[in-house]
C-alpha cells in the first residue's frame, strides 16, 4: 500500500510540476578525461548555465579515478565552487570516487558561469620530498561527471532577454526563396550563435524545422513572414526600422530522461521518457523593410548591442559595424589579456601552470616569427633552493630559465612558423623546489603570478609567399573589404557555409570584417580585382572562368593522381557529394577563396568545405581541400603548371577513347602479331615441306 501511495504521489509530482530534469555530462560541455597532475593539483571548469535553470534543486556529481599507487588514506579531493568550498574528503577505497553535491543559487557567478574547482593533495610515500616528482601522482575527473539541471518554467519569462538567449537556440529558420539579405542574417545569426558556444548549429528553410526544435532563430523580413509567425510579433516595426522581438511560451514536450546509477560497482546508463512543460524561445531578426532588416542584421554584428539587450523586443533606428580599434591598430603586439589571459595567483610547490590561447587571425596578418614576452612575479628563493620557468607552445618545452633570488622575472622567446600553428596553447610553469630536500618548513611558501597586462606575444614580421595557402586563412580577408559571392541556384544551400566563413572572418580579439553579398551573375568584374573575394559556387558556374590564378577550374572536369605512383586520388563527379575549396591570390595581389559542393547534399556539401578549412592544418602550403559529408579531407598544393592535375573535358574525343582503352587496344594489336607471326610461321614451314618433297 505504502509503495503504490509512493509510485501515486511521485506521478503527481511529475505530472504537474513547472520544471523538468535536464543531464549535461562534462563531455557534452567539451570537457573529456581531465588528468590532475603532481602531488598538489588542480582543475576549473567554467559551465555556462542559461537562464532557464533555476540552481535550487540542482545537483552537482562528479566521478574522480585516483591512481592505483596513492595511499588513499592519505590523499585529499577539494571541491570549491563560485570560490567558496563546498566538499573535502579523503579517497575512497573504491576504484572510482563519487561525489555528489547539492547547488543553490548562490553557487551561481554574476555572469551566469557555475566555477568548479578540483583541489587535490597526492600521496605515494608519505615522505612530501620523494613524492614531489612521482609520476604516479594523479587523479582524473571523468568526462562522464555531470550536472543534473532543474529546467524551471516560474522565472522563465523574467530571467531570458535577448541578451541572454544565443546560449540556448538550436537552429535558424530562413525563407524557402531566401534573398541576400536572408543570406546574410543567416551567416550573422549563425556567426553569433557560434560565437556564444553552441555545438551542431542547424539551419533549415522554413516548413522543413523538427518539432523536437523548441529554440531557434526565425530571419526574415516582415512581409516574408507566414500570418502565423506575423501574429507572434506583438511589436511591429515600420519602414526603415529594424526589429529583434524574442518571443517566449511554454510548451508541451516529451524528453528523455538519462540517469547513471551504480549496480555492483559498474555505472549503468537508465533512460525513461517525460512529459514536461518545456520553455520555448523563437528571436526573430526582421525590419519593416529591407532597409530596416538591413540595420538588424547590421545590429548582429554588434556584441554591445547584443550582450546590453535586457528586454524582450528592440527596435532598431540606426545601427553601425564600425568597432573601436585598439591603439596597436596593426594588432602585431598583443598583451596575454587581450587573448583571454586573466591574473592567476599561484602557490605551492612542484609545477604551477598558466595556460593562455591564441590564433594566427588575433593578428592583422600570419605572422613569420612570434616574440613570446613573459613578464612575472615570485617569492624570492632562499639560499639553497631551486626555481625554475619553462615555457611550452603546444606541447613543447621552448625555453627554460632558472629563477634568481630578484623575484621579479623578465624573459623572452621568438619562435618561428614552423612552431606555431593556426591555433596554439602557450603555457607558462614554475617548478620550486627546497633546500637540503626539507619540504616541511616552508612546504607552502613559493608562489608566482604571471602579470598579464605586461606580458606579450609580438608579431616581427609577416609571413609573406607567392602562393596563398589555408595556413594563411582567414588572416589574409583582415585588410580591405571582403565580397562574398555566391551562385543563385546555390545560395540556399550555401547558408550555414556562410555563417562558418562569418564567423571565422571575425573569430579574433578585434571582430570587424563586415562582407558585402552579391551573387555571381551579378557581379561587376572589376570589383573581383579591387576586394577580396569569398565565392561559393556551382562547379559549373561561368564566374569561376574569370578566376585565372585558381589552382583548379573546378567548372572544368579534372583528377588528381598521386605524384610518387601516378594513381588517380580524386575525381570530380556528380554523384559524390563532395566540398571543394581553393585559395589563391586574384589579378591585384588581392585574396580569394573559393568553395563548390557536388553530389546530392549540396548544403551539406558547402558546408563540409568552410569546416575543412578552418581546422588545425598539418601542413603550411595546402591551397586545395576537398572533404566529403562524413568528415574525411584530404588536401593538396596545386600550382596551374601541376604535373598531378589532369582536365578531362578538354580533351578530344579520340584522346579521351585512347586514355580510357589504350590497354585494351595495344593488347588486342600484340594477339594479332602474335597470330599473324603463327600465321607467317605455318606457310613457311608449309613451303619447306613441299620443297623437300
């Protein structure tokens, strides 16, 4: 009786309450296996959390896999959260620890960031001196660690704004006949999307969006608007206005719901199905006009106008693109904040890290050689002990210094392009170590900080060749005004490409690369030669005839044969669907790119070949990548003289029949001399025969 009044009340419950359970696992955030290393360790995490999540009731587990050689007695795991501790405890004996931790509001930062921290404290041999450098000493949070959320419908409607709302739209819906400017809300909406860390962004033509899709950007000017999303809108701009209206509900929806419970010491994943009231949040980006659409989009592109947006509607007047520039206008001298470097206060002992990222494009040009600048304090070292800064790029250790009792540190490093890459991890480390092997008297007292206003990563010279290559991408588009280009038949399909290429274009500490959008047939042929140019094209588009500096005239059929076996490994063909990209430099020195898609799933297509292009590359000189739509690439360095390209359609008739049956022509003429020489040799010998007689 007992159990059904339960399983009754539990029904209820789930039946009308106002939220829903929603589990991110660390990995889902883009968090795998992190290892913490060395006898004091470790690791923060910074979640973004929308405003759909109300922390009361929220649950944080966590899954720590110790190293089998720490005395678990002896070893400690510290969890901190929004800088204040929440947990502390000794190992477990099991073999992976669980640790769950119930959040409350106050968990939550001012910028909506739940901050984790994992502190852990190491011991092997119970004597601090030999554990120092143990390499046994390490502990893993599990990618499978995850937060099991609160989905809260009761401040729904008063916490999401449209400042807030990018972090939680899924897709962007776009008229079925888009016009340019649908285009180009599209590749904004995308950029910014992307921009706010959302993962497999979707982009559908309208009629064809899920129902499963509850979040989304609706682009579109008002009069292509459908009656039903028209009536959604309880703010209607007027001609040469722009408008950004979010509108918000709830709706019912079905969710699967994932546990992990522990059965016999295995973790085991439960999945059930639930009926929720779910938040439903559709931003639509219009204007009364094209002139008005044109200011919302331009709007876009502003993040102070975005991020600054507390209510549910804007109408937008005026817009502008234009950004302050920093004084360094060149951006060849870049401090450790300017590429996200915050002040890290460090202290302990053994190896205490720093770890700052940048790219390529956060300077105006690729550059040939990086000055890395590092500029820090420390706690000056007694008579006898052992400091040390080592610098890693990418893994590996450029430079190492030895600390000196100043506690001031001022050093340097230039490292060339063949060092760093499109995108690179620079990590700074202090290794202390005390006099005479005594750990205990001043076990704690070494500490350091990186000063990130001072320190610097400066730019010598640019790195300058006769060929463009994807290694110089998309840096090369930073100078002058960029056009993309794009086939009218093609352009629907090419609409995530565009966001892709958008937000790459301003995927750096100064974002101010606004494109002009034209399409191919459109075009004047002089500005092909006065800006840079993005084109996305048919392969048989006629535009791509004016492009005489391409490696490859992707209108013509051609194959490319490997050069050390001269075997045939790609060929252009209609039935594969393919993403083709190129980069070169035009008539006037000026920058192009190039992008088709072939086969069936054009979209899909296009847009395999803006991803291709944008990856860490292992090479300097590709300017040719052709990728399919399961993720494979493959990239070449073609030149117009290339020996392993071949043009297939510009071949006669009799050629392309010799190439294609050469074999079985010179075989077939090889048995005719054989039987003729049979044929010769039987008469003669015939002739013998009768002579002898």
């Amino acid at each position: 009786m007992n159990k059904f009044l339960t399983s009754l009340a539990l029904f209820f419950l789930l039946s009308t309450a106002s939220f829903a359970q929603k589990i991110l696992s660390f990995r889902a955030m883009g968090h795998d296996d992190d290892a913490i290393i060395g006898m004091i360790g470790s690791s923060a995490y910074y979640l973004k959390i929308d405003p759909s999540i109300e922390l009361s009731g929220s649950k944080l587990v966590l899954f720590i896999q110790p190293s089998q050689a720490l005395i678990k007695n002896l070893s400690y795991v510290n969890v901190i959260i929004n800088d204040r501790p929440a947990f502390s405890s000794r190992l477990t004996q099991d073999s992976i620890m669980e640790v769950s931790l119930n959040l409350s509001r106050l968990d939550m930062s001012s910028d909506k960031f739940l901050k984790i921290q994992v502190k852990t404290l190491c011991t092997v041999t119970d004597e601090k001196c030999k554990d120092l450098d143990n390499p046994a000493m390490w502990m893993k949070v599990k990618g499978y660690s995850y937060l099991s959320l609160v989905k809260s419908t009761a401040n729904f409607f008063n916490n999401v704004n449209i400042g807030n709302c990018f972090e939680t739209m899924k897709a962007i819906v776009y008229p079925k006949n888009p016009t340019l400017h649908d285009l180009k809300a599209v590749a904004w909406a995308y950029s910014r999307l992307k921009k706010s860390d959302v993962k497999d962004i979707a982009v559908y033509q309208e009629g064809t969006l899920p129902d499963s899709v509850k979040n989304y950007v609706v682009c579109g000017n008002l009069s292509s608007l459908s009656a039903e999303r028209r009536a959604t809108l309880k703010v209607l701009p007027q001609k040469g206005e722009g408008l950004f209206y979010l509108n918000k509900s709830v709706v019912k929806s079905v969710d699967t719901l994932t546990r992990l419970i522990t059965v016999k010491g295995k973790l085991l994943t439960v999945k059930s199905l639930e009926e929720t009231n779910a938040p439903s949040e559709i931003l639509y980006v219009s204007g009364g006009d094209d002139i008005g659409y044109e200011k919302t989009i331009t709007a876009l592109g502003n993040m102070n106008i975005l991020n600054s947006t507390f209510g549910d509607y804007l109408l937008i007047n005026n817009a502008e693109n234009k950004f302050f520039k920093t004084v360094d206008e060149n951006r060849s001298k870049l401090s450790f904040r300017q590429i996200g470097g915050t002040t890290n206060f460090m202290s302990g002992i053994g190896n205490l890290k720093s770890v700052f990222n940048f790219k390529n494009s956060d300077f105006s040009f690729t550059p040939k050689e990086v000055e890395i600048r590092v500029i820090a304090n420390y706690s000056s070292l007694a008579q006898g002990d052992r400091g040390y800064i080592n610098i890693y790029l990418n893994g590996m250790l450029i430079s190492s210094e030895k600390l000196d009792a100043s506690g001031k540190l001022n050093t340097s490093v230039t490292i060339n392009r063949y060092q760093h890459h499109k995108y690179n991890t620079l990590e700074t480390e202090f290794r202390f170590y005390t006099s005479g092997g005594n750990c205990n008297a001043s076990f704690n007292g070494f500490f350091a900080e990186v000063d990130v206003d001072k320190s610097y990563l400066e730019s010598k010279n640019p790195f300058i060749t006769s060929d463009l290559s994807f290694y110089q991408y998309p840096e090369a588009f930073n100078s002058g005004t960029t056009r993309i280009v794009a086939t009218k038949k093609y352009a629907p399909y090419a609409a995530a490409a565009m966001g892709e290429i958008i937000y790459e274009l301003n995927n750096n500490i100064n974002a101010n690369n606004f494109p002009e959008f034209e399409y191919s047939d459109n075009i004047d042929k002089n500005e092909l030669k006065k800006n840079n140019i993005i084109a996305l094209l048919s392969h048989d588009d006629p535009l791509m005839d004016d492009f005489p500096d391409a490696p490859i005239k992707f209108n013509h059929r051609f194959r490319l044969y490997n050069n050390e076996n001269n075997k045939v490994v790609y060929s252009l063909s209609d039935s594969v669907s393919n993403g083709l990209a190129q980069i070169f430099y035009g008539r006037s020195n000026n920058a192009v790119l190039v992008l088709t898609g072939t086969g069936k799933n054009i979209a899909n297509s296009f847009t395999a070949a803006s991803r291709s292009i944008t990856e860490q590359l292992s090479t300097l000189s590709s300017n040719v990548a052709i990728s399919d739509v399961n993720n494979n690439k493959y990239l070449f360095n073609i030149s117009k003289s290339s020996e392993n390209l071949e043009y297939i359609d510009t071949k006669s008739v009799l050629t392309r029949f010799w190439e294609s049956y050469n074999l079985y022509i010179l075989l077939g003429m090889l048995v005719l001399i054989l039987l003729s020489f049979l044929y010769i040799r039987a008469k003669v010998q015939k002739s013998t025969d009768i002579f002898s007689e």
